[in-house]
C-alpha cells in the first residue's frame, strides 16, 4: 500500500511537513480559534441540526436561488433564512430553512456580514 509523502505545512511561513494540510500544532491552533471564534461550530455538529440537515437535502436538492433564475444547481448547503444569531427560536424550524449552493451561500453570507 503506497503512503503518501509528507508535504510542507500550509500555514505561512512554517517548515514542517506533515501528510494532512497542517502540521500537528498549527492545526491545534486552527482548532482552538474555531472554537473561540464561533461558537455555532457546537451547533452544526450537533447530532440533531447533522440528521435534519441531511434530511433537508434529501427533501430539497436543488438552490432556491438558482430554481429563481431558471437554473438547476445542486444544493450543499442548508442556510437559515434568518440568521440564527437574530432568531434562535428558528434555528430548527424547517420553515427557516432553504436549500442553496455553495456560490449562492457565500453570496449571502458575504452580503449578510456587510449589512451588519
């Protein structure tokens, strides 16, 4: 079984190498500012919004935002209508939900961090 060669860490400037993207201690640190910097990383892992999310594509394959304009893209995102940090209350509410792809999601986000 080939095993793969060890590749130059791809935080900047570090000269580890590593057979993943980071080496062991710049991943722990881009997990702990993760975890410091948004705290809804234990909301999306979470067991129920994982199962209702899979469910939600499953029920809702294609981009709302495509369907709009006449188009058929694949959805990989399920995207809080509005935001959770807004309405909580919403945040497994299947009516607050829409399916989109990524290039739509990051349109929305971009715009949504602008407007604040």
């Amino acid at each position: 079984m080939p095993t793969s060669a060890a590749k130059a860490c791809l935080h900047p400037g570090c000269r580890a190498t590593t057979k993943q993207g980071y080496c062991a201690e710049h991943a722990r640190q881009r997990r702990q500012a993760r975890r410091l910097n948004d705290p809804s990383d234990d909301f999306y892992a979470s067991r129920r919004w994982r199962r209702l999310r899979a469910l939600f594509l499953r029920a809702n394959p294609l981009c709302v935002a495509c369907q709009a304009l006449g188009r058929s893209v694949v959805a990989v995102h399920v995207d809080h209508i509005k935001p959770r940090r807004e309405r909580p209350d919403l945040e497994f509410d299947e009516t607050n939900l829409q399916s989109l792809c990524p290039s739509c999601h990051s349109r929305k986000t971009i715009q949504q961090r602008r407007d604040r």
